[in-house]
C-alpha cells in the first residue's frame, strides 16, 4: 500500500475507533450508567493518545495532549446527547 493511502487508512480507523462516549450515549440515550461513562473515556483518551504516537510518531507529550483533545471533544458531543445523564443528582 503507498503511504498516504495508509495514513487515509489509519486516520479512518482512528476515527471510527475514538467516540466511545458519544457511541455510548447514541447506543445507550440517557441511561448510560457511570462506570460506561468512566470506561469509555479512558478508552478515548488511550485509544487516540496510541494513535496519535504510533501513526504521528508524536512525543509522549504530544500524544497526550491530542488525546485530550480529542477525548474532551467526544465527552463534549456525549454530555450533549445524554451521556452524561448519571452525573446529575
């Protein structure tokens, strides 16, 4: 496979891959419990902070930051659409 047709690949996997949280609150609407919404997260933040070092070659700071951003993005697209309903009282 030529280069950039594998990183068009990868960023494709690493899309479909990342957005735990808001396929969570797709899947689930308003009843997504607290340890999915906990798991979720982390596996956001570590699923693209790899990504972001494997297929980037970024430092181990850089990776997590990305993955912050990242992670912080799809926390902010789930909370819109019910996922964050088991933080309220």
């Amino acid at each position: 496979m030529k280069r950039p047709l594998q990183r068009l690949v990868i960023a494709a996997v690493l899309v479909e891959l990342t957005g735990c949280v808001t396929g969570a609150a797709i899947a689930k609407p308003h009843k997504v419990s607290l340890p999915l919404l906990i798991g979720a997260t982390v596996a956001d933040l570590v699923v693209t902070s790899l990504l972001a070092s494997q297929v980037q070659n970024y430092s181990l700071g850089a990776s997590l930051a990305t993955g912050t951003a990242v992670t912080a993005a799809d926390v902010g697209i789930g909370c819109v659409l019910g996922a964050c309903s088991s933080l309220r009282p």
